[in-house]
C-alpha cells in the first residue's frame, strides 16, 4: 500500500500548485521543499527581479514628468528633477513584496488545506520499494511530480570563477545594499533584459554583451530588435556578436573580453539561461532520461519512468510561472486519473517585463510563413503611436502585429508597448477557443483606451483580403457606378 496520491518534489511554482489542487480533489499529496531544490521560501530571484522592475519604472516616470509639465517644486522657484534612489530601501520593498507573495503558500498555510510539507532532499530509490527518500524516510506514492525548478547556467569562461560573478537569483542575497556604478550582463535571456533596464534607469551604468546578433532571440526579431533600440536609447550598451572569452580581476575592478573590446564594470551578472535542478535525485536510478536542457517528457508530461511526472522549468525553456501552473494543471489530471491529457502550448501567452513590454502568443512570422507559404499568411500591423490612450500617456513606442490565414484562423500574436502582457489574453482566448480574427475586428473597446489597438489591427485583415481579391474590387466598383447611375 502507498501513502500517498501525489508526492510533489520541489517549492518552485509547479510544486506548488500540484500539491495544492491535489488538496481540493481530495487526495493525498506530501510537498517536498528544500532551498536547494528551488524552494518557494528560498530569496526568489525571478520574482525579486519582477517587483524591482517597478522600481526602475517609477524612476523613468519621474524623469519623464517634465514632458507632462510636471515639476518638482521646492519653493518660489522650481529646481531640476534628478531622482534619488536609495538602493537598501527599494531592494527592502522588492523583498517585501515577494516576502508577502509566498506568506500565501506558507508551510502553515500548506499544512491547513491537508498537504504533508517535509523540508529535505531526497532522492528516489527502487529498494526495498520504489519511494522518494527524505531525511531516510521513504515517501511511497502512486506517482511522483518532479517541479525542482532550474538554476543558471554558467558558462565555462576562463576567469569567471576566480573573478566572482552574480546571477539573477543571487543578485539579491548581496550584503553590500549600494547601488552598483556598473554592471555587465553576459547573455540576454528576459530576467537580464529586465534587470539591465532597471539598473540602468537606476543610475548603473550597465553593458549587455550577447554572442547572438541581438537579444532575445527566441522572439520575434522585430520585436527583440525594438526592445534593443529602447534599451540603447536608455543608456544600456548592448553589444552584439560578442562572445566572452575572458575575465580578470585587476585594480579592483572586474573587466571581461567579449570579442575585440575590453569592458570594465563593479559586479558582472551571468544571465545566458537556466539548467534543471536535479543532479541530486538519482534520476539514473529510477530510468529518468535528462540532459542539460531539461527533463525528457512526452505530451502527458510522463517521464521515462511511467510513475514520474515533471512541470515547470525543470523541462528547460524560460523561466514563466504561469507556464509551469499549466504544465502542473495537466500532469496532475494525469497522475490522478488516466493519463489522457496533453499539454498544448500553441495558445499560451508569455511577456517580457521590459519597458516597452513585450508579449507574445503562438508563431512568429518566420515560423508561420515557413508552415503555411508567404502566400496564405497575411501580416497585419499597426503602431501604438496611432492610438489615442497610447498618445494621452505618452506612451507611443510599439505595435502590435497579428499573423493570420486567408480563413481568419489566428496564427500568431506579438505585442510590444503599453500593458501588453495585459492585451495578449484576448489573442490567446479567439486562438484557444477557434475563435477567428473577425470576432476581435468587430469587438467594440472602450475609448480611449490601449485595447483598441488590438480592433484596429484586427480590422485590416478584411482591408487586406480586398486588397488582394481584384475580383471583390471590380464588383464594388460596378456595383457603386451603377448605384450612382440609377440615382439619377
């Protein structure tokens, strides 16, 4: 006999969630947790990075309040509108704000709706029973969720280790709270971006040296490419094509050689992407198949070893909460009942937190177009500057571009500007339920506001399909003349 329904190893979001809704369906779920396995209660890099984005938000809008009209006024006469960052306190208020995000899954919190929470490591072994060791105590469930999460990579550059370097996770364990005058970021994968933004509008003076020819390069090279150009404008030096060969600590400075240029800075941050979580839990034991991208699944997110699952960033990929609560949701239908349920990414948005955000659901132009022919996929486009809530809060960089067949099936969706995290879920809904472009063409939004960017844009799908249906236009056109004749 096993003890329990579902045993979720790892605090990372995906562990999370598993052990949670395993409650509400009434089985019987142990949370495994553990620092060193992602833990939840663990200093949180990608949700420290999310808050201190706002930090650097703020600053830009007081920077920017002039344009408005808006002054600082001290007295009888107006003075400049230099921003003050006091680095303790905003680093205070971002820990604050993920300190009172996990009060939510507290362990006494966890322990109230019935879940077993054991702090630990463990591994899995097959005897004298198959189970999931911890602290010498074996665990024995039906099935085992593996949602540990994923640590940085870090390259093999010569000097790297001896020089000392940061990552996007322990960024904020630093005991010295002075805001850093510089910082290089080697890679560009999104926390970085994000991260180099706000140091930068925090006063850093911040370098992002990618080997590829721009960053971000798993989206939409338009959209990566305008996400650059705002970062430059801002100050960043991005420097592209540049691989980093070398690191030295000299004159108590850290400098790097990416390429044919030498760069100096204070800290050197690392953010080229994330490997698994797992060197710990014996998966060769138990017939688990990984490498250094991940954890090897097939659609009902089973591993090799039938009674093993795996969600979250453990399967590699970026590192989006609410990707790894989707991938938890279908692992545990399947762990609990058949395994039936597939997971099916095609309708699942994401966002980058830069500012212009940037978003995305489903293909890219070049995915789409390779699939379905240059012929038979229209590229609808329009820019934030034509819209009226964009222009009111001086908010105009951006646009929004829709990939869509000649029978209005949405392919794809890429948002940069304004609240685009917040556009996207329209796109993702029409795409999950089939519902096609016309229905977003004819959706009234409010005026003024930032949605009507996704009708207008949805509304040249129509423009479009006349412009290239000479048929249609020499109908209309006869059509109109005789309208007009027998008017007379």
């Amino acid at each position: 006999m096993v003890d329990y329904d579902v045993v979720a190893i790892g605090g990372s979001p995906a562990g999370l969630y598993t052990a949670v809704a395993a409650t509400y369906l009434k089985a019987r779920v142990a949370l495994v947790a553990s620092p060193l396995l992602g833990s939840t209660w663990s200093e949180s890099g990608s949700k420290c990075s999310k808050a201190f984005t706002q930090v650097g938000r703020v600053a830009h809008q007081i920077r920017e309040a002039p344009s408005f009209g808006v002054f600082w006024d001290s007295g009888p006469e107006s003075v400049g509108m230099g921003v003050g960052v006091r680095f303790a306190e905003a680093l205070k208020w971002a820990k604050g704000v993920v300190s009172a995000l996990d009060e939510q899954h507290s362990p006494a919190v966890l322990a109230s709706l019935g879940v077993d929470v054991i702090f630990g490591e463990g591994e899995f072994c097959r005897k004298p029973h198959f189970a999931f060791v911890v602290n010498g105590q074996p665990l024995r469930s039906r099935t085992y969720a593996i949602a540990t999460g994923s640590r940085s990579v870090i390259p093999d550059i010569d000097g790297l280790q001896s020089t000392g370097y940061l990552t996007p996770d322990t960024i904020w364990q630093q005991t010295n709270t002075n805001l850093p005058k510089s910082l290089i970021f080697i890679g560009g994968d999104p926390v970085g971006i994000e991260l180099a933004q706000t140091f930068a509008r925090l006063g850093s003076r911040v370098t992002v040296v990618v080997n590829s020819p721009h960053i971000l390069t798993k989206e939409d090279p338009e959209a990566a490419r305008l996400i650059q150009a705002q970062l430059e404008a801002e100050g960043v030096r991005v420097l592209t094509g540049h691989p980093v060969t070398q690191v030295k600590w000299i004159d108590d400075q850290k400098w790097i050689q990416a390429g044919d240029r030498a760069i100096e800075a204070d800290e050197i941050v690392v953010t080229v992407g994330q490997q698994p979580n797992v060197d710990s839990l014996n998966l060769e034991g138990v017939g688990v198949k990984f490498d250094r991208h991940g954890i090897r699944v097939n659609q009902m997110l089973q591993t090799t070893n039938h009674r093993i699952y795996a969600c979250g960033d453990v399967l590699g990929g970026y590192r989006f909460a609410h990707v790894a609560n989707y991938e938890a949701r279908i692992a545990l239908k399947n762990m609990l009942f058949f395994p039936f349920f597939k997971v099916d990414y095609r309708h699942i948005p994401w966002a980058i937190f830069s500012d212009p955000e940037l978003a995305r659901v489903g293909l890219t132009e070049e995915q789409a177009k390779r699939r379905y022919g240059d012929d038979d996929v229209f590229v609808l486009r329009r820019f934030f500057k034509a819209v009226d809530k964009a222009q009111m809060r001086g908010e105009t960089t951006g646009f929004c571009k829709i990939l869509v067949l000649k029978s209005g099936e949405i392919l794809g969706v890429h948002l940069v500007g304004p609240q685009a995290s917040e556009l996207i879920h329209v796109f993702s809904l029409a795409m999950q339920e089939r519902i096609k472009i016309k229905a977003i063409a004819n959706l009234s939004s409010i005026f003024p506001s930032l949605s009507e960017i996704n009708s207008q844009t949805a509304a040249d799908w129509g423009n479009l399909r006349l412009d290239r249906n000479s048929s249609m236009q020499d109908f209309l056109e006869n059509f109109f003349n005789f309208r007009r004749s027998w008017s007379r």
